[in-house]
C-alpha cells in the first residue's frame, strides 16, 4: 500500500529539486538578478 506521507515527501522533494534548479539557471542565464 503507497503510504500517503511518502508520496507527499517525494512531491516536497521533487518541487524542491525543481526550484533549485530554476533558480540556478535564472542566475546563469539573467546574471543582473
């Protein structure tokens, strides 16, 4: 059975992956920022 509590801390995870590579590649591409 898929545990509820995993699942939402994979999503926290993957989105938290997400935003720091957005991040990353704001910086990387628009240095002014």
């Amino acid at each position: 059975m898929w545990d509820f509590r995993t699942s939402l801390s994979i999503f926290h995870g993957t989105v938290g992956t997400f935003r720091f590579y957005s991040v990353k590649y704001c910086r990387l591409f628009f240095p002014s920022h």
